[in-house]
C-alpha cells in the first residue's frame, strides 16, 4: 500500500544496496495446525495425513521451498475432513502462482467442502478472490462472503500469498500478508459435516490451474501478525528498495513509505514495520518502529531503511503550509437543530480548500476556479442545502403533514477549513491510478477522538473534491460494534476506530447540495439493509418490498424506489422523467395493499417545500427527490404494519448506530403501545374515552407525549375524528385500533 500525505515536497535519494542473500524457512506446525503440506514431490502432510480417494490432474515444480504442487485445471485431490479443518473457525493461507491472469473472467478454485451449506475459497468468473460460507443460503440462513477484486493486480507466473481467515465474528482476506477486506457475520457460521473436502477445484471442478506451495489449516483464526510472519517467511531476500522516488510532506504531516525486496520468487512488498528505521534529523522527519515518517519543522532529513542486511534511504524535505488551518464562524441556521427534532447528531465539518497562494483555489489540484472566499461562501449555501434535505426528509410523510415532526436535527459544533490538498492513501480498486483520501491522517490532525469520544460527534462531512487522482467515499463508517457499513469499500483500517460509531461523508465542493444528498442516500440504503439482514436473515423488505426488486433482484417501478431511482423508472439517475406510474410510495405497506397513486417528476418537483433563504438548489427536482424519498421511509409514529408487527422508526439507525444496533432495533418489532390506552392500565375502554374527550375540550393535557396511542385515526394529530374511532370501535363497530387510511 502506497501512502502520499498532503503537504511535502520531498527527495528520495537511493543509496547503497548490500548485502548477501539470506534463506527464510518453511512453516513447521505449531499447537493450532491441523494440516500443513510442503509439497516437495508429495502429498501427504507434515504429520502423515495422506490424500483419501483417487488423486489426479497433480504434478511438481518449483516452489517456495523446493517443490510445490502443480495443480491441473482438471485436477482431483481431497483430504478428509475430521481433524484436518474446522468450519466454523479456522484459517487457510498458502503460496499461489496462478496459471491466469487476474482478468481472464473463469473460476479458479484452491478450497470446496461440501456444496450447499459448504465452503468455498478461490476465485470467481467476476475476477474477485473470494470465500463463501453456507453456499446457496441453505437450512434458512444466510449466505456469507468477503471478496476483493483482482483483475489489475494478479498476473500470471508470480507469486502471490493469501490467506482466508473465520470465526464466529468475521471473514478476512490477506494477500501478501496484508488485510485486504473483511466482512462481519450476521450469522453464525454452520457444522460442515462433508465427509471430505477438496483442495484445488471446486468439488472436481473449475480447477485452480496453479503452483501451490507451503498450504496450512489451522483452527483458530490467526492474527493479522500471524499472517504476515508467514508472509515474511517465503521471502529470501536479494535486495531491498524504498518508494515512492517522490513525496511531499507539510509539518506534522506523515508517510508510511513502501519497502519491496527483491526474491527468488520476484519482487514483492513487505510492511515498513519488517524493517529497522533511523533518521538523520528527528526534528524535521522522525520515524517510528511502524515505519511511519513523521514531519516535523521544515528542513531536511534522511531517513534509513534496514532489512535483512539490506539498507535504501529516502530524503524527506518539509515545508510549512502556505496558511495555518483556520477555525470557521458557524452559521445559526447549522448551529441549531431542526424544531422539533427527536434526537441530535453533532456534526464535524472540514473544509479542504488546495491554494498556491493563499488568495486563490488551486485549479489544477481540484478543477475549480475561483477565490477561496468565493469558494467557502460556496461550500455555506450547498451546506445549508444539504442540512435542511436530510432534516425535512426525516418528516414523516411532512409533505402531507405539516405537523410532523423531523426524527433527527443536525448540530454544527466545528468548522474547520485547511488550505491544503487532500492527502492520498489506498489505490482505488476499480480505478488505477485513482487513491482514496486518507482519512487517518486527516481525522488525526482534527482531533476526532476528541470530537467522537468527548463531544459526541456522529457525522463528519469533509468537502474536498473528485478531480485528478482523488476520489474521495461516498460515505464511510468507523464502528466499534459492527465495523464499516457503509457504501465504501468497507476497508475497516482506512478510519481511525473509537468509542463510539461515527460516519464519514465526503461532498464534492464542484457539484451541488444534491450530490450530498446522494450520499446520504447511499448510506440509508447501506445501514438499513444490514438491519434487515441482522434481523432476519435477508434483506428483501427493504430491497423487494420498500425499493422495489422482482424475485431475481430486478427492479422494479410502483414501489418507493431508491436513491438512483424514483418509482417511475428502472434507468439509473433519471430523476426528471414524467412517465407516469401507479405506485403506493405515498401509503407505503409492505404487502402492496397501500392506495397507489399516479407519480412523475412532478410529484415530488412541485412540492412547497420552505427551503432557507428561499434558495434551494438548482437542479430542484433532484433535490426534492431526495426529500420526498425520505419520508416516505417508515419514520416517527407511522403506524406502517407487518403481519402483527409494525414498521419502526427507521431513523433511529442514523441518529444513534450504536444504541439501535445494541438494542437489536430491526426495521420491524411488535407494537410497543395499545392504541387507545390513555391511562396506561393495559385495557382500551370507557375510561380512555373519557380522558380523550376532556383532552379534546382543553380541560388536561399530556396526551402529546402518548401521539401514537392517542392517534387512533393514524394521521399524526390527536383531534375529534380520533375520539369518534375509538367510540366506534367501543362499541364493536371497528374491529380493531388503529384504523389507518
């Protein structure tokens, strides 16, 4: 992983490489293998487990360590299951020369035990190495996974070493020692009972088509440490390099440098924590034992890497930022919570605006031209914008309800602006040459444990740009209780992890408030669908039934539609079409027999909505989109039934992470009051009747704090009809309470 903090010119001056080449060693079984194969000319393992049934399709070549094993594209090998691997708990890792690139779009299978409801570890048609769990969701439970795309970084004849760690938590994946992606389980992991598993196809099929060398199982899941030592360990080390050739670091900034070693095998990465690091100038680039670099006063340094007998420098140079960050004055329309609103999110705001010369944006940096003051009067009003979306979209169905009242109010405690670029980190997968921002450096510099652990801090949005070879998230978590979920890559390193959960949106300064927007959507889309998956198993009532899909997870027009799709359509982004559709978006019930009604664009275009200043975006029907999508969701007192359940407040999940996933909240619970139950005695009768009559005529008060219990005409306000619904119903003229529209 290359990292390039944001504020350094730097020179890399490569000196002396020396040395002799050194041998690293095999694995040798430690009290948690079950199974480890050498493959030099055999196949049995190191403690006399043997092949079971007919074996084919194997051959040798060199390997890691002497030989390793050539799998055929057709081969056939399998190890009996008892005491060889534990399904639930466990890991796989081993050396792997593909026959294959990448991108070549076939399955290449290293791991099968059984088929359905069995495991499979390998790589896929769709060019992603990957492990499934519970193949095909069998006996009722979910199937899980973790994957990572490898079309542009696996080529055939190297070398390459993965591992696949489970437990009763987590799915991981490392190559090349390093924690690529991981998955958290929501649900336990099942007893395989296969009498016997395959290694090197997929139950006798899509056959690996490699070299593998050096293969362990172990019963427990080893640590990423662990994983890295045995990465470290194939490595016999030739020669050692640093880069990148170039960086550029401003004071207090950081970089955690690249060290690749020259092999027998090729070249190949190893962390910066492998190696022993000095510095010739501490004060102005210090490093750690990590191999972290650390700017300090401008000046030069150099510091020195030391591996194996082998040693490269790098020299850092580090310069002071052309101006200091600057603490903004904060707007009283951010500073204070919608009216009425249920519960708060306290918000972090940073601002990073790249200058040159600390009157104007660096148009090259961010392909924005203008002032900074221009551009910050700018980020205000998209800000604002954005703030009363989110706000008036918690309303439940407010467009039809002035009354209702917002489930979550934003609070801006902090405004910081930094006039600097964004730093890069990771490479984005799906685009070469592309890197994420890197949050860890940028939340560290702001102080966000302060902000999260002290002050309650929810949501941080950092306006930057999508310009050049920056791409920021769109939305990103940091939980301590479930891990990234997220619509990221769900890299569970790449925030720093606290006390509490907090999410990380990243606004694009060139575009508008409803790219903002957006990204809250995506985020919506991604929490509530891992609730609906916790608690049952899947997540077709927010998918099929809210979104709208068909069985094979088309979809479909007529339900509530998404953040890329209104009801109208199935074209992705096409916000503005007036094709009219039947949909019950506006009497959203998960069964479909909500009363549909004719939408287009002007259905949610022509809503009055009361944008501040009166100054709303320009692209209006986008906006509003968003806003009538909202709250159309199942928000407070909606009433919406399931079966015997009812719908529950779906903004709980962004308003406080930890406290709805802690209570097991699901989108659905059963219904925790008894309509027309004023006096709390667990009977509807008489008496409530009366307590509701002598409300209605001024003569008490308190029936405000019992709105869904009161509200038995389910319209969100407490009013004569109520008290004529609950006579009837009485005087067993209603079936039931509440009577809905």
């Amino acid at each position: 992983m290359r990292h390039f903090p944001l504020t350094c010119r730097v020179c890399v001056l490569v000196l002396c490489l020396a040395g002799s080449g050194l041998f690293a060693a095999e694995l040798t079984s430690d009290g948690n293998t079950l199974l480890l194969l050498h493959f030099n000319n055999t196949l049995t393992g190191a403690n006399g487990e043997a092949p079971v049934g007919s074996v084919s399709g194997i051959s040798y070549d060199s390997g890691i360590f002497g030989n390793g094993a050539v799998f055929s594209a057709s081969n056939k090998l399998q190890y009996a299951r008892t005491d060889n691997i534990d399904s639930q708990t466990g890991t796989l890792e081993f050396w792997i020369k593909p026959q294959w690139n990448g991108n070549d779009g076939a399955d290449h299978y290293v791991f099968a035990l059984g088929v359905a409801g069995g495991m499979l570890m390998g790589k896929d048609g769709g060019n992603y190495w990957k492990c499934l769990f519970n193949r095909y969701g069998a006996g009722g439970s979910p199937e899980s996974g973790c994957g990572i795309p490898i079309s542009n970084d696996w080529e055939a004849g190297h070398w390459y070493h993965a591992a696949f760690t489970w437990d009763a938590n987590y799915l991981k994946i490392y190559v090349n020692g390093e924690l690529k992606n991981q998955q958290t389980l929501t649900a336990p992991l099942p007893s395989v009972l296969e009498t016997n598993f395959y290694l090197g196809s997929d139950n006798g099929n899509a056959g690996v088509a490699a070299v593998i060398d050096e293969l362990r199982i172990s019963d427990i899941a080893r640590t990423a440490d662990e994983i890295s030592a045995s990465y470290i360990a194939g490595l016999t080390v030739t020669g050692l390099n640093v880069t990148p050739e170039s960086l550029s670091l401003l004071c207090t900034w950081w970089a955690y440098p690249e060290l690749t070693v020259t092999t027998a095998q090729g070249s190949h990465s190893i962390p910066a924590s492998a190696a022993q690091w000095s510095s010739n100038h501490a004060a102005v680039a210090d490093v750690d034992e990590l191999g972290k670099i650390i700017a300090g006063q401008a000046g030069t340094a150099v510091i020195t890497a030391s591996y194996e007998g082998y040693t490269d420098t790098v020299t850092v140079t580090v310069s002071d930022p052309v101006r200091p960050p600057q603490v903004e004055s904060i707007d009283s329309y951010l500073a204070t919570p919608a009216a009425g609103h249920l519960q708060t999110i306290p918000v972090l705001i940073l601002r990073y605006l790249p200058t040159r010369d600390g009157t104007t944006v660096d148009t090259a940096e961010t392909g924005w031209t203008s002032s900074l003051n221009e551009l910050k009067a700018h980020i205000d009003r998209l800000t604002i914008q954005t703030k009363f979306i989110l706000e008036e979209g918690s309303r439940f169905r407010g467009y039809r309800h002035p009354g209702a009242v917002p489930s979550i109010g934003y609070q801006v405690i902090r405004i910081v602006t930094v006039y600097e670029e964004l730093p890069k980190e990771r490479q984005v997968p799906w685009n070469p040459g592309v890197f994420f921002p890197d949050y860890n450096q940028i939340l560290d510099r702001a102080d966000i444990e302060h902000y999260v652990n002290d002050l309650g801090v929810k949501e941080v949005w950092i306006w930057g740009y999508h310009h050049g070879d920056i791409e920021q998230p769109e939305s990103n978590m940091s939980s301590p209780l479930t891990g990234d979920v997220s619509n990221s890559s769900r890299f569970n390193d790449d925030l720093p992890i606290l006390d509490h959960t907090y999410t990380v949106y990243g606004y694009n300064f060139t575009r508008s408030a409803c790219e903002s927007a957006h990204d809250h959507g995506h985020q919506l889309e991604a929490i509530l669908s891992y609730a609906n998956q916790l608690q049952d198993g899947q997540a077709d009532l927010f998918w099929k039934q809210f979104v709208g899909q068909n069985a094979g997870g088309a979809f479909i027009t007529g339900r509530c539609g998404w953040t890329h799709m209104p009801p109208n359509t199935t074209e992705d982004y096409n916000y503005w079409s007036t094709t009219q559709v039947n949909s019950d978006i506006e009497d959203w019930r998960p069964d479909g027999t909500g009363e549909k009604i004719k939408v287009n664009a002007n259905t949610w275009g022509g809503i009055a909505y009361a944008w501040p200043d009166g100054v709303a975006p320009d692209d209006l029907i986008q906006a509003q989109w968003y806003i009538y999508w909202m709250q159309n969701m199942p928000g407070h007192n909606n009433g919406i039934s399931y079966g015997t359940e009812f719908m529950t407040n779906w903004w709980r999940f962004t308003a406080d992470w930890d406290a709805a996933i802690g209570a097991d909240l699901g989108l659905h619970a059963p219904a925790t009051t008894a309509y027309g139950d004023f006096d709390g005695d667990g009977h509807c009768d008489a008496t409530d009747a009366i307590l509701l009559a002598d409300y209605l005529c001024g003569n008490m008060s308190g029936l405000d704090d019992l709105l869904v219990e009161a509200d038995v005409r389910v319209d969100l306000h407490i009013k004569s009809s109520d008290l004529v619904v609950l006579q009837c119903y009485l005087a067993g003229r209603l079936p039931t309470l509440p009577l809905r529209d």
